[in-house]
C-alpha cells in the first residue's frame, strides 16, 4: 500500500490537474475556432480529431525523451494557444475559410488543419507519461502503475471541470479567443509550478518494442470501442436531448468522469484486463436495452419537471451519469488495467497511452466513414459490445467456465437489444422528446421509416398515418416533405418571394438543400443556381424528393456542391443576384455561426448590385435570441423585409434599397405546385400578401449584444431557452410589422383587400396569423362581423375550433352575407358542444334548405330546453311548415305569458287564435 503523499506531491498532483484542464480545453476550443472559419465539414470535423488523437499518441510514446523538460512543454502550450488566439482573431472570416480551398481542395484542407492541431496534441500528449513519471520518482514505494492510474484520475477529472467551465461560463463571458487566453494562462501556472516546486526525475532509457503483446492488441480494440460507443452516444443525445454544443459538452464531461472514475477504480480493485474488456462488452450492450426507457423518462422530465433553466442542464447531466457512466468508467481502466499486468519497463505507460490514442482513432475514423454509413445504429452497438467481449476473451487467463457464461451472458444481452431497440424514437428527432405528450402523439402518428446514410450524415424520412411524410437530419426535425401529397408550400415560398427582389435573375446561391424543395423553386427562377450542402447523405436523398422538389438533382443549370456554404462564399469571386441560406435555424447548434455579423458581412460582399440575402427567422428562438438576431441584422444590412410563414416562422430578406416587383409569369411547375394556396388568387397575389415591413427598421435599436464568430452567444441561449415556451415569441411586438401596405404596389391594404390578406396569411399559416388580422377577426362587436373577415371567420374558428358564441356569430355572418349552405355546413361539422343557439339555427336551416328535419332531433332540443324563447320560436315555424296552427298557436301563447311577443309574432299570433275560434264548432 503507498503511503500517504507529502505536501509536495500534493502539489504535482494539483498541477496534473490542471494541466488536464487545458489538455481536453485546447481539443475543444481549436475545434471550434476550425468549425467555424474552415466549416462544419466532415472532412474538417474528422481530421480534427483524428490528428489530435495522433498527436497525442505520437507525443506519449516520445513523451519519455524530454524527461526534464515538462515545464517547458506545459508552457509551449500555452505560447501555441496565445499565438492561435492572436491570430484568428486578426484573420478575417474571408482570408481564412478561402485559404485551404485555394490550395487545393479537400487534401489541402485536411493538411491545414492537420498542421494547426499537429504541434499542440503532440505536445499535450507528453504530459500524462511525464506526470506520472514524476509522480514515480517522488514516491517510491508505489509502483508505476499506481502512480500512473492516480495521475489518469486527476487529468481527466481536470478535463471534465474545464469542459463544463468552457461550455458554460468561458466562451459566454470570454468568446473563443478569450478563452484561449485564459486556458493558456492556467498552462503558464502549471508550467511555473513545475519549475519552481517540483524537481525532474533522472532520464531513462527506454527500450524499443519489436512486436506488441497480445494485451496491448486488446487494449487498441477496446480504445477503438470505446470511440464507437462515444459517437454512438452522441449521436443518440443529439436526437433526444437536443443538438447543441451543451449537450455534447456534457456528454464529454460524463466521459471524463467515467475514465477518472475507471483509473481510480482499477488502482483499487487490481482487476486483469481481461475483466475489463469483458465487462466493458456486456455493460455497453446492458445500457443499450435501457436507451428507450432513459428516452422515455426524459420526455417525461422535459415536460413536466426541467422545462427551462439551469434545472434542465442538471437534468441532462443526471440522465447522461446514469444511462453512459458506467460503460465509461469500464474504458477508464482499461490502461491502468493493462499497466498492471505488462512488465514494469521504462516507457510503458507513454506506449500504453499511444497505443489507447491510436485506437481511439481508429475507431473514430471507422465508425465515421464506414460502420455509421452500413450499419443500424442497433446493428453498431451490437457489435460494439460483442467486439469489445471478444477482445477480453481472447486474452482471459481465466477457466473455461467463467469464459462461457460471459459468452451466454453477452449472446442473452444482444438478444434482448434486438427485440427492445428504441430504432424509431431515433428516427422522431428531437423535438418529440418535449414532453410526455409530444412523444405519445409522434409515436401514435408514426407508420414507418427509411433512412439514407452517406459517411456519418443520415437522412431519416417519417411516414406518418395522417399521409404526410417529414424529415430528420441527423437526429434534428425538419419540415415536411408534403401534407395529403401536396408539396410543402412554405419551402416553396422561401425560394420563390427573394425572387421579386433583385432586378437580375441570373445567379442565384442556396445554403443547405434540406429536401431539396426550396433550393428547387428558385431553381426554376434562376438561369443559375449553385446549391451548397454538408451532409452527402442529403445529396444521396434528392431523388428521393423528385416530384416536390422540381427534380433538383437532374435539373439543368444547377450545380450541387458539397462544401460548407462559408468557404464557398469565401473562396468565390461570383457575385449572386440572390443568396438563401435555408440551413436550419439556430435551434441547431451548428447553424449559429450563420447569423453572424461576420457571415452577414461575407454575404454582403457576394452579392450582385441589388442583391438580396434570404434566410430563416424562428421565433421560437427566445425573446433574448430574437433580440439578438435583430440587432445582428441591422449591424449588416440597411433594411429587411419579412415574409411570413407561420406563427413562429418567417424567412428575412435584407438588402439595400428593396424593392419587390411581381414577376407576372410563373414556370407551369412552380404554379401547379402551388394551385392548392394561390390558384384563385395567384401566386403575385399571395406573394404580396405574405410579404412585410418592418417599421423604421434601420434606425431600431435591441438591447442584446449582435452574435459573432468570436463569441457566439445565440448559440448560448439556444438548449437552455428554445424547448421551453410552447408559444413563440410575438415578432411583431418586436419590430412593428407593417400589415396595412402592400410592398409590391405601395397601396394599402384597407376593406377586402386586407380582409383576403387576412385570409391569405392564414392559409399559409395553417391557420396561424398576425396580431392585427387577429384582432380585426374576433373583435366584433355586437355579434356584427366586418362582412370582409366571414370568409376568413370561416377557416379560421372551424379549424380551431374556437368558443360557441364565436362560431354563433359566425352562422350570423354566414346568414346576412348569404351563405345558408355554408352555414348549415358549419353547424354539421360541429358535433359536440353545440348550444341551443346554434342547434335552432342548424334546424331552421334544415328546414328552409332542405324542406324537413328529423323528429328525434326536434324532441331532443325541446327536451333540452323547454322553456327557451328560440327553441319555441322555431316549433312555431316547424308547426306552421307541417300544417299544424294549433301547435303554432299553443306554442305562441306560451311566450305570450313568458315572453314579449314582436309586433310580428303578435299579428300572428291573432290570426291563429281567430283561425282557431272560426274553426270551433
């Protein structure tokens, strides 16, 4: 047992520390400094991590060559950290993203960030061996293995804090090069620590390993795994939890734990690794019988107990400890396992480490470019848990017996995968996962789906009963495809209104192609159109969407790219007539970078003399995400027009000096797709009406701070805010829409013509509509509708189905505006809760259309409301319709002694009573 370390050592062991917090730190922030100038790319995502991997693996197995010198390299990394931070932060948007490119395409590229990433993770790399070689030599009663485990511990309990510091305070309080500054000032206190307090043990010589043992193949199959099962996991956060960076931090710091844990566990417990891997395979495969109870638990969590907050956050972390720890905390001892059980040579734990770097990567790399792309993620896990079983057995000094029941245990487990497989809470996105409700309602609707896969993009295509089919991109719900076969009209009304801006329609650029159908509608507007996406797996499903999405993949004088939209923009000398970005909006985490000054800025210098940019406006976004979105637009652009498309969706058009023009004709393909929503108006006539103002724009001034490259702060808001409203933001209490002029012809929208605008809005809307329209819609008063609203009343309260006196008023406009069958027809259609009001009116309209009603229905409503004035005002007319005046007569005396009779009623009421006193005997 080792005794108990001296003040001294407590400090190495403090400085391990923190040197681990800057380890993971500098992964995350050069990755998302790359993300963000170089794209989200794949290939930039990909090489990332793959050359931090190997540099790490590189720089552990070199580690014991510069055995004084730790000092030294903690303060290189820091030196390398400030001069990337200077250096970004000088480098525009522009010359960055276009410098790979111009090199030479996706090797160059891939070279580049190879070069950024190659120095700092090698370097990074040295410092678990040296630590623990340190450690070693300061107390040398305990073993190598001891001190390395102990060592392990701390760096990655270091690299989970800083994960969690970096994600929620540093990049929100500092932006991205301020936390590199702050990271690399950490590493200048380790690097001083280590020089004044701590003394470098003596070098060593390390002797060459001519061929690995048969533990150290099993340890690269289990580092391998354990890459898998990373992505496998992120993956599925991504579709319950969200898409955010929070949410992938979280998981980050749940693995760092768990490897901290598994080191500390494994000094204790002395177990081979062969126990290890076995027990690693079937934890893995017994947290994936569990996935869709922990998915179902948080829906339930979501909607009723963490709605929004920091509550939330906790929430996350507490289902993510519970649903991956331990799996993570079997691959943290994986090492020191293996530590234990290889000879004590000079070196092995740098050879270990490099060896667990290089089968992270390899993992990484094949679960990215090849099993995501062949495999169910069913199919993945399975093989994940049985491979990393395998790999214990394989090396398991331990008696058949114990052999064969891990191997029926394991088989028993897969079974179990098999049949409880959550495959279709991975298709429904994240959005289903809100609460309780939102997932029984988007199971009960599912029918079936299909997926396309292309590297590790993955494109999910839900059938749903009601015959609409929709969308998921890698785990995030997107529009859908059709509605009762009809094309999706909002997507093609995206691409269409930019269309009346520009005074050219020449070139034309599109930023994420989605289905395809918006990219598709401006297609048949442009003579060019360059469409750009990220995900190959969106490309691959293009045919799939022909018929919406006006054949896009075949269509002449279209050209797909698969690039990230920022290089494209950055790289080009082209100047476009019109850009659209119709990327996700921020809800995803990735498309922030997109509502930028920056980008907004690199967009402005793309575009042609009177050019406009288009893109998504989510009001779901929060009120403090609106604000900033707004205050970012009015940094870039003089003037914005908005489109609108439903209650918490629109599409902003930004420009100089805009100008809408109505084109007048349309391709046959583009009206036809539209027949359902403009055919009897046109499509000149919805566009105008759908199109925006906002009032004095330009001269608005929001409180939030705009959002930029550096410090991205709408993606902040955006997992902790956007899940927890169910109604949007209100945009026109923002900027004041101008509903009453019409942006096409200058005119104002006064009597009918704001009533059909009205009108129009809401059948783009699926019912949804303005303020002002909804006002001017429920605001009538004395039962009297705007007679230019009934239309409008009509779709509007039958759909959603509003209170009675509403729907009374209704059949009231209906009648005077005479429209009795349209009347009768509302009344049928509402079944339930339907007053005696209203079925006197059904009643009365039977009869006076259709010449009888049903003597059930008549016994019904007088037995429902006997003495009421309309119930017996109708049997007055019903007996007088059947020829019988003495029921009239009866009926008429009763709301003489109750009621007082109309002038009308009483001159019928004397003809009776004489009729019936002439008829007496």
């Amino acid at each position: 047992m080792s005794r108990r370390p001296a003040p001294k050592h407590r400090v190495l062991l403090a400085l391990a520390f923190a040197s681990g917090m800057c380890g993971l730190a500098y992964e995350v922030l050069y990755s998302r400094l790359l993300t963000t100038y170089l794209g989200d790319m794949v290939t930039v995502s990909a090489t990332i991590l793959a050359a931090f991997l190997t540099g790490i693996g590189v720089g552990s197995l070199l580690a014991h060559r510069f055995q004084p010198w730790l000092w030294l390299i903690e303060g290189l990394i820091g030196v390398y950290g400030l001069l990337v931070a200077a250096a970004f932060s000088q480098l525009s948007p522009t010359t960055l993203a276009s410098l790979a490119p111009r090199a030479g395409g996706v090797a160059s590229l891939v070279a580049t960030v190879a070069l950024v990433v190659a120095l700092p993770s090698a370097l990074i790399g040295c410092s678990v061996p040296l630590f623990a070689s340190y450690l070693a030599d300061a107390e040398r009663e305990a073993s190598a293995s001891d001190s390395f485990a102990r060592v392990y511990a701390l760096y990655n309990l270091g690299a989970a804090a800083c994960v969690l510091v970096i994600e929620f305070w540093l990049l929100r309080s500092a932006g991205l090069s301020g936390g590199l500054v702050a990271i690399a000032l950490v590493n200048f206190g380790t690097a001083a620590g280590l020089r004044l307090w701590v003394r470098p043990p003596p070098a060593v010589a390390v002797t060459r390993l001519r061929r690995p043992s048969t533990a150290l193949v099993a340890l690269f199959l289990v580092s391998a795994v354990s890459a898998s099962y990373q992505l496998l996991m992120l993956r599925f956060v991504g579709t319950v939890f969200g898409p955010f960076h929070e949410n992938f931090a979280l998981v980050l710091a749940v693995v760092m734990v768990g490897l901290a844990a598994g080191a500390a566990w494994a000094r204790r417990r002395r177990l081979p690794l062969s126990i290890w891997a076995s027990l690693g395979g079937l934890v893995i495969l017994l947290s994936a019988v569990g996935l869709g109870d922990t998915a179902r638990l948080w829906a339930l969590a979501s909607g009723t107990l963490v709605q929004e907050g920091s509550g939330r956050t906790v929430a996350k972390a507490i289902v993510l400890l519970v649903m991956t720890l331990p799996a993570f905390t079997v691959f943290g001892g994986a090492v020191p396992a293996y530590l234990q059980g290889a000879p004590a040579r000079p070196g092995e734990a740098g050879r270990a480490l490099a060896v667990s770097s290089f089968g992270n990567c390899f993992g990484f790399l094949l679960t990215v470019f090849v099993l995501l792309a062949h495999l169910s993620y069913r199919d993945l896990v399975l093989f994940v848990g049985l491979l990393t079983v395998g790999a214990g057995l394989a090396i398991a000094p331990e008696p058949w017996r114990r052999s064969v029941a891990v191997t029926l245990g394991a088989l028993a487990l897969a079974g179990i995968v098999g049949v409880r497989w959550p495959e279709r809470q991975f298709a429904l996105g994240h959005l289903s996962f809100v609460s309780s409700k939102k997932l029984a309602e988007a199971e009960a609707a599912f029918v079936r789906s299909e997926s396309i896969k292309r590297l590790d993009g993955d494109v999910t295509i839900i059938h749903q009963r009601s015959g609409a089919e929709y969308v998921t991109i890698n785990g995030y719900s997107s529009f859908a495809v059709a509605e009762d076969g009809a094309t999706n009209h909002r997507e093609v009304i995206v691409g269409v209104a930019p269309a009346l801006y520009p005074p050219e329609r020449r070139r034309a650029l599109v930023l994420g192609t989605g289905t395809g159908i918006t990219a598709g509608a401006t297609a048949t507007l442009f003579d060019h159109t360059e469409v750009v996406e990220i995900n190959p797996a969106v490309f691959a499903a293009l045919p799939r969407f022909a018929s919406h999405n006006f054949d896009l993949a075949r269509r002449p004088g279209v050209d797909l790219l698969l690039e990230d939209g920022l290089s494209v923009l950055a790289r080009d000398d082209e100047r476009y007539d019109l850009v659209i970005s119709t990327v996700t909006s921020p809800v995803y985490f990735s498309s922030s970078k997109l509502y930028t000054v920056d980008f907004f800025e690199l967009v402005k210098r793309r575009l042609a003399p009177g050019g406009v940019f288009a893109f998504w406006f989510d009001a779901r976004i929060s009120e403090a995400g609106t604000g900033i979105i707004l205050e970012t637009m009015r940094s870039a652009f003089s003037e914005c027009h908005f489109v609108f498309l439903f209650d918490s969706y629109y599409e902003a058009i930004c420009g100089d000096s805009l100008a809408p023009r109505p084109l007048g004709d349309y391709p046959a393909e583009l009206t036809e797709a539209m027949a359902l929503w403009a055919g009897d108006v046109g499509l000149d006539a919805l566009l105008d009406a759908v199109l925006l103002a906002p009032g004095r724009f330009a001269d608005r001034r929001w409180a939030e701070a705009p959002n930029t490259f550096d410090l991205p702060i709408l993606e902040h808001i955006m997992a902790r805010e956007t899940l927890a409203h169910e109604r949007p933001w209100d945009l026109d209490g923002w900027v004041k829409l101008e509903t009453a002029r019409s942006l096409v012809s200058g005119e104002a929208f006064e009597g009918p013509r704001f009533a059909l605008r009205c009108h129009l809005l809401a059948r783009v809307g699926s019912r949804t509509m303005l303020p002002e329209c909804h006002r001017r819609l429920t605001d009538h008063q004395g039962g009297q509708w705007d007679r230019h609203f009934v239309d409008l009343a009509y779709d509007y309260l039958l759909a959603d189905k509003r209170s009675v006196l509403a729907f009374e008023d209704l059949v009231k406009a209906l009648i005077l505006t005479d429209q009795k069958p349209r009347a009768l027809e509302v009344l049928r259609l509402r079944k339930k809760r339907r007053s005696t009001v209203l079925e006197v009116a059904r009643l009365q309209l039977q009869m006076e259309l259709e010449g009888s009603v049903d003597d059930r229905d008549v016994a019904e409503l007088y037995a429902r409301s006997p003495l009421a004035a309309e119930v017996r005002r109708f049997l007055v007319r019903l007996s007088l319709k059947r020829d019988r005046p003495d029921q009239a007569l009866a009926h008429l005396d009763f709301l003489a002694r109750v009621f007082p009779l109309t002038e009308p009623e009483k001159a019928l009421h004397a003809r009776l009573r004489a009729r019936t006193q002439e008829a007496a005997p």
